[in-house]
C-alpha cells in the first residue's frame, strides 16, 4: 500500500467508497463520476502502478481480475453485455496511479470518439 495513493487509501478505509465486492486480493467500487450507467472500478489490493508494471509474478492476480469482471457486471444487472476499459499511462487516460478496470455498461453507454 502506498500512502500517496489514492486507490490504496480507498483499500484502507480511509476515504470513503461505494464498495460492490472485496476478497483479500480485489476491491471493486462504483465510479464516483461514472461514465454510464453501471461504471465500477476493479483495483488489486497490492499496489501496481499501471498494466505497463505487471510481471509474471501477477499472472495469477490478473487472471483473477479478468474472471471476476463478468461477475461483477452481471451483479450489477447487465446482463446483455458489458466494456471494460483499462488506461495506461498519463498518454492513455490513466489519472490515478494504481492499476484499475473500469467495467461500464446500461442504457446510457457513450461510444468512443
């Protein structure tokens, strides 16, 4: 856990959010500026800093990320389909320094420009 970060300040409980599911390895919560209608964030507990940090040491964490994303979205009822996005860098629209996916999805679904 870094202490500058926010996502990793979000895992500890010391700012607030709207949690949809924790193990000892995830934590996912809903955007507070969603994009669509579901818009949750998937973030690994153990602090990366972007999908450009990964080794083969997180193949097993990412793999699990992966399965959890269509239970995640069917939970939060969409149940005809789903994006999931994952920025990387400040060049591919990362803002927070921690690893996430975005899962979004619902009638309100912006296309890409």
């Amino acid at each position: 856990i870094m202490d500058d970060c926010l996502f990793c300040k979000i895992i500890a409980n010391e700012i607030p959010s709207s949690k949809v599911y924790e193990d000892d390895e995830l934590f996912a919560f809903k955007d507070l500026y969603p994009k669509a209608d579901v818009h949750i964030l998937v973030i690994p507990k153990l602090h990366i800093e972007s999908l450009d940090g990964l080794t083969s040491d997180h193949q097993n964490l990412i793999a699990k990320m992966m399965l959890k994303l269509p239970e995640l979205a069917r939970d939060q009822g969409l149940k005809d389909g789903f994006r999931t996005i994952i920025n990387t860098g400040p060049g591919g629209g990362q803002e927070v320094g921690h690893l996430h996916m975005h899962i979004l999805g619902g009638k309100n679904l912006p296309g890409f420009k």
